[in-house]
C-alpha cells in the first residue's frame, strides 16, 4: 500500500500521484506540465507507468494542470474510469478540446517553419482522443462513497478553488490493512466569491497537500476590492486600457462577478467590458448551470436579478473577428482574455497592440509559472518577446494576489489544521521555496511536515519512504 509523487512535487504544474493497493493502481489526476522551454518535451515523455495497468483516475478539478493529460493516457492504453464531480465533468469538455485545438494549430505553425531535413511533428492528442477520454468520464456526487476499484473507495469534497473542484478523502484496504489518506487537490481562498468554502475534515493517517502559496500570505479580500477599484479609477485618468489575462475556469468568471457587483462604484459605465475568449463564455455558463456550488451570497444574487448580476456593457467575444475588433479601443476597454498565464490565447494579440503604450494597464490575477510570459511581467522585465517580436513593457503592471484561487500560507494551516492528531502531511504543487516555507510553518504547528519529491514512494502502513 503506497503512493508515488510524480507530478508536481517540487514544482507547481502537472499535478499527477499514483496509488498502488491490493494490485491495483489508481493516478490522483493525471496534469499537464505547463511553463518552461521544456514543458512540450516533458509532456511527451513517458509515463512512469503503463497506461494500460491503472484501474482508475481520480480527479480533482478541471484546471489543465491537473486534467490535462487524460487525453494522452488514454491515447497511450488507459481503459479505465475516470470519477470526478459533475461540475468537473461539464467544465472537462471545454478545457480538453481547447487543448487539442491549440496544440493542432502550434503543431502547424512548428511544421510550417522546420527545416525541410527535419521530421514532422504531431500534436501531443488530437479531438478524437478527446472524444474517447470523456466516453470514460464517470460523475459521482459530493459527500457519498464510491469503489474506484477493490481496495480502494473515496469521496469528494469542496476545495473551493474553482467550481467542481475538489479534495479527495480516500479508504484503502489491504489484507487487514485500513488507512485513509486525503488528497487537498487545489485549496481556494476562504470566503471567496461564488464558491463554497474548502470542506473542514477531521480524521487521516496521511495528508497530500498543495502548496502553491505555501511562502507568503494574500491581501485580504476587502482591501483587494479597494486596490482593483483603485487600478480602474488609475487607468480612467490615464486614458488607456486594461487587460486582464485570466484562467477561462474560475479566474473570468470571479473578475465578471466583481465588475458587476462594484459596476457602479467603480465607474465602469464609462468603460466596454470584453470577455474575450470562447472558453471562458462557456465555461461561465456551466458555472451558472450548478447553484448547488454556490455560496449564500451567490445565491441571493441570483435570486435578486434572475441571473448573474447585470453588466450592460460586457461583451462576449467568441469569433476571431469580434477579437480583432477590440483593436480599434485605444482608451477605456477592459479585456479579460487567456490564457491566464499569458503562455498563449487571445491576450497575446492585446499585450502585443498595448504593452509599449504607458497609459495602459496589465492586471495579473493568478499564479504565473516559471518560464511564461506572465512571470515575465510579474518580475518587471523591461522587454518580452510575443512571436517571436521584441516589445518594450511600458505599461504598467499590477499583481492583485488576493484573487489568487489558491488560498495563502494561513489558509493553508487553516485547512490542515482541523485535522485531529496531527497526521503526516506532504507537500506537493508548489515551488520549492514555497513548499519549504509552508513545510516549516506546519511542523511549527507540531505536524510532521515533508516535502515530496519527483519518483518518491511513501510506504502507507509504515508511514515511511518506501525506499528506505
């Protein structure tokens, strides 16, 4: 009985584990690697395991970094179910065939301009694997126990990091053998927009926890609320424009929530509000399709206008050429685009027409891995590169981290801390300062605290690395 590391551990991205219990081997989300000049290479190397053996997926959420992958699995000989929530099972569709298209139209691009001696290449998926990967989508309710496979059940919790997101209680079996492990997933912000607060649980012999944000804390909500109106009311006088990169599951749709709750506090009747990016549009409709995730302040919204609150001047941007068109706006549009971290999409096309213009403003609302252009901006490099095109950065470049859907170092305790007893915990989805960090303030807690490594086994009887 034991549980291998193999994505994100020691790094955020490509969130993938591997449980081994009575013979049978069950993967705890099965993530693209995102960022870095070798994300693409490592993505298309092997799995540390046969596709064909694992007996089931478990999967948290419907973020690319922790689904990504299923495709691949699949198109490499997996043949099993793969259990998530109902909401994760409605946002999947979206997110996995974005992917594809994307990853057909840069397998393109790349063709066109290899050398004649060189092979071609081939996208990592194609739509078709897509297809076959959600055929073995199984949704399964929150709070209810299922067998994922003989030795091993589970069941769903809240991890208010995004709709559909969830932390993963689990019971294996073995011989006379029972431990419960919990799997965090990715943990949101407490009282977040529209979401449900992380579940509060009470009992595990071991802990997989996130830590993205394990190194340092978030502003809190109410003085976020104040800087973003702040950065509206900055670019007003300024007289040039706002772009958002955001995530097209969670990201957009709390940016649309706050702009239409603060529509007239912020002075956004003077501004056009574009949600430019097909998959965001969707996705903000699944979101409004599963009240039964909201909070209460969600939901007597939704009470209170029949829908999401009004934003009469939003526009949704879904063809190439409504995109395109936005270039015409030199002064008060807002764009909401992705990808969030700026690694492609849309909003490379408005970073490209508005980064060299001082006026205009770049609000970065999430995490930025290394290598990708949103670290780039975050870091205040001076000139980026947008295909393959030098561009000077005069804009001027906020980071609002209190939107951040992960939730912060004390968040973090929070969460581990409703565990009784203390139980071994390891880290997981974050850099290696933040896990550190976060490792640190855990065993100050009294907790037996450790970080994961890449290829790492962990012994769940023995509770000990299992190559020791």
């Amino acid at each position: 009985m034991e549980i291998e590391f193999y994505g994100a551990a020691g790094e955020v991205t490509g969130s993938c584990h591997i449980l081994r219990v009575a013979g049978r081997q069950v993967l705890l989300d099965c993530g693209m690697l995102q960022g870095g000049r070798d994300a693409s290479a490592r993505n298309r190397g092997p799995f540390p395991f046969e596709a064909g053996a694992i007996d089931a997926v478990i999967l948290s959420h419907a973020h690319i970094d922790h689904c990504g992958r299923l495709p691949l699995l699949v198109k490499r000989g997996f043949r099993g179910p793969i259990y998530t929530n109902a909401a994760c099972r409605d946002l999947l569709p979206i997110m996995l065939r974005d992917t594809a298209d994307l990853a057909a139209r840069e397998t393109d691009r790349n063709n066109r301009r290899r050398a004649p001696d060189e092979p071609l290449m081939t996208p990592l998926f194609d739509l078709d694997d897509v297809e076959r990967t959600l055929q073995r989508v199984r949704a399964v309710p929150y709070g209810a126990w299922h067998d994922a496979c003989a030795g091993v059940a589970f069941q769903l919790h809240d991890a208010g990091h995004i709709l559909g997101s969830a932390s993963v209680e689990l019971r294996l079996r073995e011989a006379d053998e029972e431990r419960t492990l919990v799997f965090s997933g990715d943990l949101g912000q407490y009282d977040s927009p529209i979401l449900l607060d992380p579940h509060r649980f009470s009992h595990a012999d071991m802990v997989v926890m996130e830590s993205t944000y394990g190194g340092r804390e978030h502003r809190d909500r109410s003085s976020t609320i104040l800087e973003f109106g702040e950065i509206i009311a900055a670019a007003d006088r300024d007289g040039g424009n706002i772009l958002i990169p955001a995530f097209a599951v969670g990201r957009s749709q709390e940016i649309l929530y706050l702009l239409a709750t603060h529509h007239r506090q912020w002075g956004l009747h003077r501004w056009q509000v574009f949600l430019d990016s097909p998959m965001a549009i969707k996705a903000s409709e699944v979101y409004w399709k599963h009240s039964d995730r909201h909070d209460a302040a969600a939901l007597r919204l939704r009470r209170s206008f029949g829908g999401m609150p009004p934003l009469d001047n939003l526009h949704f941007c879904r063809s190439a050429d409504e995109s395109r068109a936005i270039n015409a706006y030199r002064s008060h549009a807002l764009v909401i685009a992705g990808s969030g971290m700026c690694n492609g999409g849309r909003i490379l096309h408005h970073l490209r027409q508005n980064l060299s213009r001082p006026e205009c403003h770049v609000v970065i609302t999430g995490f930025q891995a290394p290598g990708t252009l949103g670290r780039a901006l975050v870091d205040r490099e001076p000139e980026v590169r947008i295909y393959g095109t030098s561009v000077a950065v005069a804009a001027q470049v906020h980071t609002l981290g209190g939107l951040s859907a992960h939730g912060d170092r004390a968040a973090l305790r929070r969460w581990y801390g409703s565990f009784e007893h203390r139980p071994p915990v390891w880290l997981v989805h974050g850099e290696p300062e933040a896990a550190g960090a976060l490792r640190d303030a855990l065993r100050s807690d009294g907790a037996e605290a450790g970080v994961a490594r890449p290829g790492q086994r962990i012994d769940l009887i023995a509770r000990q690395d299992a190559a020791t």
